[in-house]
C-alpha cells in the first residue's frame, strides 16, 4: 500500500491533508441546518444566526476569548487563561494585512477568520515536521508517513481547523524537537550542541506562549541537566561539561518564557502600584495564570472529580489509555521504534542520545496524561494530545507490526478509525457550540 507513496511521500501527505480539511469544513458547513447551542459567537460578531459561514461556525467555546484577545488584547481578569501566542500571531499580521488595504468591522470577524487560516497553516507545517522529526530519529520512512498521516487525522479534528491554538503548540514543539535531534550526532558541550539546545529552547518558550502545557517540553533539558552534572562534579574545570550544563540550562530557561513573561506583564498591571492589587498578588508565586484558572474555570487537583463530569472522563478515556500505553511502552523501550538497519546503526552511533530523548518525550506525555487525569478539564486531553509525537508513533508501529498473529496490527486500525469517527462526530458538536470542549 505504501509503494505509491514512496516516492512523493510530502505531496501525498498535502494532499490527504486537504481532503481531510475539506470534510471537516464540509461537515462543520453542514450543521448549519441546525440552529447553534449558544449564541456567543453571533452576538460578537454581529451576524444574524441564519447566517452560514465558515468564520461563524469555527468560532466557538474558546475561540471567542482568542480572536476577542487579538483584536484588542486583554481586558477582563479571565481572559489570561488563553495564552497570547495566538492572538498575537493573529494581530501582527493583520497589522500587515491593513498596510495593504484589508480592514475589519470591528467586531472580530477578521481576526476569527485570520485565526483559522493561523490554524491550518500550523497544523499543515506542524504535520511536515512531524515527517521530517521522525525520519531525523529512526530513518524509517513508512514509519513518518503513517505518524504524520495520524497527525492529519488527530482526533482533535475541528480544534485544529478553528482559532485555537492547539496546531501552533504542535508545530512549534515538533520544530523544537527536530532541532534536539539535529544535535544528536554533534559532541556535547560543542558550539553546535549547545546552539542547537538554546534554538530549541526558544522554539518551545513560543510553544509554551501558545499553550501552557508547552512547558513540559522543558523535561529534555531537565534529563541533560542530571546526566551532565555526574562528569561534571567530577571533572568541574572542563569547558566541555561548563558549556552543556549551560546550554541545557538555557535552553531551560527558554522553555519557561513562554509563561513567565506572560505572568511578569499582568504583575506589573494587576500588582505594582495597584491602589487595590488583587489577592494573587500576595501569593508565594503571584500568576495570574494559575489563579485565573482555579477561580474563573475551576482547575485544581482533583476539582474535577465529581459525579457530574464521569462522562467526560469516559470520552476522554481512549486517548488518555493511547497516552499511558504507547508513553510506558516508549519509556522502557526508546529505541524500540528503530527497527530499520539503517536507524539502528544510527543509535549505535549516537551512543544512546536519540533513545534518551525520545524516552523524555515520552515521559512528558505520561505527565501531561496524569495531569489531564488529575488536575486538568479533562476532555481537553483529545485536542492537547495532538502536539505529542509519541503516540502517534507507537500507532504507526503497530500498523507497521509483521506478528503472525496480526493483533498489534487491529489495534493500531481500531485507533485510525476511533480517530476519523471522533474528529467527524465531534465536529458536528463542535460547530454546533455543543459540548464537549
């Protein structure tokens, strides 16, 4: 089945990815026969809810307080739950947009319908890189395609259609990633090492500018961190081990930006000089962000684990068991995925770096699993797991599995279909401001 494929897998992957968008715009057209849940969507845009459009269909449940963010920035305390990568991805470029004529209504229909094409674009780069991060860490070709095509087919579905910022989160952490593992043949402690830890370092800060959960891939740096520090308490005068604690630490650093700067900015409005500061300016860590979510929307440990809400952890149940299987299996076996002469030559050569750094990325999977579990809104899990690489990887493996039995095999197309059927019923929903979301 793959042999067509082989030759232009990029033009293949554009190509599904399109007809993939064009049903998901087709089905979110669609329930437009029906009347909407809500009429948030309408009322901001000033548009009569008969009308049918793709800005008005796509613009619901969270995309309301993006494209509102965007268009004037942040007014209301609870609007700083949504992270400002997109809007300000969404408002930069419509200042270019007006140097060249285009003007708005003022009701944020442009900046909705700049945040969809944000969101397509995102989730089109965010696939390639996918292909080209996966044939950078194994040399498996059939391999990236199938994990790409999975990415394609996200059951996040809409949410990475709409303006939200799901696909931005996604590509910027696939580029970061692809940058670790471009470094993985280079000495550590070199120039070229430690560039490339502070690039990808940057590349997740706007990760985690997108969506907060971008921190966690914070968690490579932090395993280099612990296995540089060994050789280098032994050996504290050698630059090479000076320069990769450096780098690591940056790169660290960097990751973090993306939320402290945030937090720093409404500090400076809600807390220095305030005659009346609000009560997250006395905490221990004063964010904005975490008390915004606990009072606003209700996040907290264990808040969401009442009687009312066992649906959602239902339907949220299959993607987090994919997240938990696929991340433990990984963990333990990081080099399992190499099953390619070519790649496992490569790990040989690279001394275990590749392995390492796909085990952290796993690691960080099953911690945004458990926090989805516990601490999360937890049907949020089927659209934030789509800027996670190792499942998708682990399904590809199990189509690709030649058992004799054929039972990974079952599996990894139970999972594909699971995937098309909850991205196509959850459109329905979604364009229909019906839960979940």
């Amino acid at each position: 089945m793959f042999s067509r494929h082989d030759s232009q897998p990029r033009q293949t992957l554009i190509t599904a990815f399109i007809a993939w968008k064009a049903l998901l715009l087709a089905i979110a057209l669609g329930s437009a026969v029906a009347p909407s849940y809500d009429t948030s969507t309408t009322l901001m845009l000033q548009r009569n809810e008969s009308d049918i459009s793709l800005v008005t269909r796509l613009t619901r449940w969270d995309a309301l307080y993006f494209t509102q963010s965007a268009r004037r920035g942040y007014v209301f305390e609870q609007e700083w739950a949504f992270n400002a990568g997109l809007p300000l991805v969404v408002s930069g470029l419509i200042r270019v947009a007006r140097l060249f004529g285009f003007e708005g209504d003022g009701t944020g229909a442009l900046e909705a319908a700049f945040s969809i094409v944000v969101a397509h674009v995102a989730h089109l780069f965010a696939a390639l890189m996918l292909y080209e991060l996966t044939i950078k860490l194994f040399s498996r070709p059939r391999l990236a395609f199938l994990s790409t095509l999975l990415h394609i087919l996200s059951p996040a579905g809409l949410f990475l259609s709409a303006p939200y910022a799901e696909s931005l989160c996604a590509f910027f952490s696939f580029a970061g990633y692809y940058v670790l593992a471009s470094a993985s043949t280079s000495t550590k402690g070199s120039i070229s090492w430690v560039t490339a830890q502070v690039l990808a370092g940057a590349i997740f800060g706007l990760a985690t500018a997108s969506r907060s959960n971008g921190l966690l891939n914070g968690l490579p740096f932090a395993v280099e961190c612990l296995m540089i520090l060994p050789p280098l308490l032994a050996s504290p005068t050698s630059l090479n081990n000076i320069a990769a604690l450096f780098g690591s630490v940056t790169g660290g650093l960097l990751v973090a930006t993306g939320s402290v700067v945030p937090q720093a900015l409404a500090w400076l409005r809600y807390c220095s000089g305030a005659s009346e500061a609000r009560a997250w300016c006395q905490r221990t860590v004063p964010s904005i962000y975490s008390f915004v979510q606990e009072h606003y929307w209700g996040v907290g440990l264990f808040r969401y684990w009442t009687l009312s809400n066992v649906p959602l952890f239902i339907l949220a149940a299959p993607v987090l068991g994919l997240l938990m299987v696929s991340g433990w299996e990984v963990i333990n076996r990081p080099s399992g995925l190499a099953r390619s002469p070519t790649a496992e030559k490569q790990q040989q050569g690279q001394s275990g770096t590749t392995s390492v750094l796909v085990g952290s990325m796993a690691a960080a999977q099953l911690l945004l699993a458990a926090l989805a579990i516990t601490t999360y809104h937890v049907q949020i899990i089927t659209r934030i797991a789509s800027g996670y690489a190792v499942w998708y990887w682990w399904v590809a493996g199990c189509l690709l599995d030649d058992g004799a039995n054929g039972k990974r095999r079952d599996i990894g197309g139970k999972v594909v279909m699971f995937s098309v059927m909850y991205a196509m019923i959850q459109g329905v929903l979604f364009a229909s401001f019906l839960p979940p979301a």
